[in-house]
C-alpha cells in the first residue's frame, strides 16, 4: 500500500528540499502547505531519514477530513485505528499548524479535541489510554488546518532531523544544522572546492560541510533507535537497515578540497572544535582557526557564512558596518570568490551591496532571513551588474 509522507522544512526552503530529495531519486511535490509530499512505502520514509540534510521532519499522514465544526473534528479523529497505529504504552503529545478560519472553533482548541478522540477510542476497545507528555513524547501526533479541512499525520523522526547530535553548545546567533546544509547546497557547494566560513562560531557550517564533502548521511549521527519509525513499525526495520548500510557504503575518507573555519572568538573555536569530534570528524576535514573576518588570504575562496547580526537597533547597525567592511575587503582581495551568506531583511542584508545571483526568504521565528548567493567581482556593486 502505497502511503503519504509530510516533508516538511523551514518556509522559504521547499524548494531546496525539493532538489534534495530528487537527488535522492524520490519525486516530490509541493503543496500549499509549504511541504514536501512524496508517495511510497516504509523504504521512502528510511531513505529521507537517513540521507536528507535539509528536512526538518519526516510524517505519514494516516486521515485528510472536512472539519468544518467540532463534531466532525472528533468524530472524524475517532475513525482512526489508534490502537493499532500506536502502543498505548507509547506517551503521545498532539501539535497542530495552519489556521482554522472557516471552522467553528479556535485553533488552540483543536489539540485538546483531537487528544479527547484519540483516548476514547483506545476505551472503546477496552484499551489503557496512552499518557500525554508534550515534552518529550514517544509519538507526536500532527494536525494540520486549512480551509475547513483536517490532515492527520504522525511524526517518524523522533528528535527533530536538525538536532544531529554533534552541538552540545552553541556560539552566537547559531545556525540549525538543516539550515546550515541548505545555505550549503544554496552556495552549489559539493565537496570539490575549498571552502572558507570567516565567521564559523561554534562550527556548524563547516561541520555541516565536511560531511557533504565525505559524503556522510546526517542520519548515522543518530542510533536508529532514535527514529519514531523504528519504534513504531517493526516493518519498517529492514527498510532502515538497508538506507543505513547503502549510506555507509557511500562514505569516503577524506574531504577531496580544504574546508576552513575561522573566528576572532578563542572560545567559539574550542567549541567548533568540539562539535566537530563529536561529529566524527578529525583535523584532517576541517582546519578551525582563531582569525579575523578582515585578515583573509587572498586569492578565489568559496565562502559560505552566517555572519553576527544584532537584534536591537544599534547592535544591527554596528553589524552592518562590520559586514560591509568585509565584502569591502573581499572585492579588492579575494576578486573571483563566491559569497553565500544568511542575514536577516533590513540594514544587514543592505549592507551586502550585491545584487544576488539567489536570492531565498526564509521564516525563522520573528527575524525574516535572507539565503543570498553572489558572484565576488573586483570594483563596485553597480559595475558587477553591467
């Protein structure tokens, strides 16, 4: 039977996800929801878990109903074979996205009702009920919204896919590590050119890099324990040892082209550092270096950043000064470069004074991001673009 996986991202990074999961020989579609949909059975959901560096989660829808009033939303969640989709051993947390316009409740009702659904139907069979625990759930049950209708999936992934397990801490402004790979994959980098981040923090960029270029699929940072599918279907245990041991077999040694990651912090390339052991990964695939963003040798460099922004007024101006200063440099020393950086909408992203060849919107919480990727040529922006 052929089944309905959810995709999804962060807004702004379908359409990478998309190009993902196409290389991965999987057919995606985007639907208005912003995600990724593909058909297929349990081999579908393990090869997106293991390989994709971009995905945000992985869901299997399991109902789409009109749920136009509070009747049919618990009524249609009752018709659900719960018992048998989930242990009720198994602790349950229900999340809900969209909006309910056009229905007679409010959104923040919709979760309590559906949980109401879920735990009468596991009586009706004379069942234990599965506790809640939004927390840290075995099973997180999603309910998406939109235009007077209802899709129910349950999440596979368990730890969000971004969580790889290597960051213990953090530098400032960190970037998730699927958003990392995605400015990565923005950038057009694949492992064949040097690559330089001049404001690496705690080292996600770089990390993120080395494992593009050794061709390590993030998901066997992770015990496949950890995978909801894995606990959850038991059929489905062939399926991830097979995406696992082909991911495995497609490792290589070594990264092919230098990857460096540099910070004016001592304290942020201790923890890059860090990261990266935990990560796997030895001096050999990245070179961390205490250096100014200024002090760049000169010459072509694949460039791929996220550099510092302030979120008060004053802290974006300074940060603005400080970038423009950089790209200042990197124009009159480093002509032939390429430039891939995630800066939010405002002062920052002008003070790049590049028309980007790419250019991505990307929502993360109240800052509106911007995925820029420009071509480093010498003299003046208006004459790059002549």
């Amino acid at each position: 039977m052929s089944r309905r996986f959810l995709i999804p991202s962060a807004p702004g990074l379908q359409d990478l996800l998309a190009e993902e999961l196409k290389e991965l020989g999987l057919k995606p579609r985007i639907e208005a929801s912003r995600a990724c949909v593909l058909e297929g059975e349990w081999d579908t959901a393990a090869r997106v878990l293991t390989h994709s560096r971009i995905a945000a989660r992985v869901l299997v829808s399991v109902k789409q109903f009109s749920a136009k009033n509070q009747a049919m939303l618990y009524h249609q969640v009752r018709r659900i074979p719960w018992p048998d989709l989930i242990p009720h051993q198994m602790t349950i947390a229900v999340f809900v996205q969209g909006t309910t316009d056009g229905t007679d409740f409010k959104r923040s009702f919709a979760p309590l009702k559906i949980k109401d659904a879920i735990v009468d139907e596991y009586r009706k069979w004379g069942d234990a009920r599965p506790n809640v625990d939004r927390i840290n759930p075995d099973v997180e049950i999603n309910a998406h919204f939109y235009g007077g209708r209802c899709e129910i999936s349950v999440d596979l992934s368990g730890i969000p896919l971004h969580r790889r397990g290597y960051r213990a801490k953090g530098g400032e402004a960190p970037l998730r590590e699927n958003r990392a790979a995605a400015l990565l994959r923005l950038a057009g980098y694949d492992g064949s050119r040097p690559l330089r981040d001049p404001f690496c923090g705690s080292g996600t960029i770089p990390i993120e890099a080395a494992l593009v270029a050794r061709n390590i699929a993030p998901g066997l940072l992770r015990p496949v324990e950890e995978f909801t599918l894995h606990r959850l279907i038991e059929k489905s245990h062939l399926a991830l040892e097979a995406a696992r041991k082909e991911a495995k077999a497609q490792i290589r040694e070594s990264a092919s082209s230098p990857i460096v990651g540099s910070d004016i912090d001592p304290k942020a390339i201790q923890v890059a550092k860090q990261n990266a052991d935990r990560a796997g990964l030895s001096p050999e695939d990245i070179r961390f270096e205490v250096r100014d963003a200024l002090d760049l040798p000169p010459g072509p460099v694949q460039i791929v950043a996220n550099p510092p922004y302030g979120e008060r007024i004053g802290e974006q101006e300074q940060a603005a000064k400080q970038l423009g200063d950089f790209v200042h440099q990197l124009k009159h020393h480093n002509p032939g470069s390429t430039l891939t950086l995630v800066v939010p909408k405002g002062p920052v992203e002008h003070a790049v004074g590049m028309k980007p060849a790419r250019r991505l919107s990307v929502e993360s919480g109240d800052f509106q991001l911007r995925f820029m990727h420009c071509e480093i040529f010498a003299g003046k922006a208006r004459e790059q673009r002549s």
